[in-house]
C-alpha cells in the first residue's frame, strides 16, 4: 500500500467521525430544543415524578441545604438584587403551587389569595413562575448598585 493511500484512507477516517460527531451535536442540540421543554412539563404533570421530588426535597440533608441558603445569602450581599414579583390575580386560580415550590417563603396565603409577603428573600429561581399552571406570576430583577466585596468566612 502507497503512504498516500494510507494518509487518504487516515484522512477520509478522520473527517468522517469529525462530520459525524458535528452532525450528531447539531441533531441533538436541535432535538433537545424542541422536545426538551416538552419532556420537562410532561414530567411535571406525571403524579410520580412529583411525588418522587417532594419526597426528595423533605428528605434532603438539613445541612446541606443550610450551606446553599448561606452561601446564597453571602453572595446576595456582595451583588445586591431585588425582585419584583407580579401576580396577575385575573389569571390566578390558587393552586398554591407557587407556596409549595417556593424554597425561600416569599408567598403566603391570606384570604384564598397569593401575597409575596417577602419578597426581599426572593433568589429570582424563577421556580414559581415556571410552576404556576395560569402564568399568573412575573418576576423581573430590580438591580441594585452595591460594591463588589470578598466572601465572608
């Protein structure tokens, strides 16, 4: 066999996986952005799957998540944000959703109504908002202007 035989041969080989592997990274990325957003809200509507999340979330390490809320509260000091949340409450049908998923308490319920009661403790997850079934809550960042300072030990 000719070396140039063998280098066109090496080169073909190469090419190929290399357009396959592109070919295989554009059909999925196209792929996972259609089918995707549609996987995820089956999968919040299947009753098993969210009992599997709430049963998940009581029986998650109370240290752990102690960690998350004080690094996340460290880091909310250094870059300040608020939220401002709005609830459409034509479109509110109280499902309590928003209460339930919120890991922050900013809901509370006061008579058959949904009030951000504390929306100073809001991390903008953007979790209520994409669990309400009405699309009844906004929520838009108010950015403060606060100096950048190390992390607290």
């Amino acid at each position: 066999m000719d070396p140039s035989d063998i280098f066109s041969t090496v080169a073909s080989i190469a090419g190929g996986v290399t357009l396959g592997t592109l070919l295989t990274w554009i059909i999925s990325y196209s792929l996972g952005k259609r089918i995707l957003p549609k996987l995820l809200n089956s999968l919040s509507e299947n009753p098993e799957v969210v009992k599997a999340i709430q049963t998940l979330k009581t029986k998650s390490n109370e240290e752990t998540v102690q960690t998350m809320v004080l690094h996340s509260e460290k880091l909310r000091r250094q870059i300040s944000s608020s939220a401002e949340i709005e609830i459409d409450y034509e479109k509110c049908d109280g499902c309590l959703n928003c209460v339930d998923i919120c890991p922050f308490g900013v809901f509370r319920v006061e008579e058959k109504k949904i009030i951000p009661s504390h929306s100073e403790k809001c991390h903008l997850c953007l979790a209520c908002e994409m669990e309400c079934p009405s699309q009844a809550i906004k929520i838009t960042e108010k950015p403060l202007m606060n100096k950048l300072t190390p992390l607290e030990k």
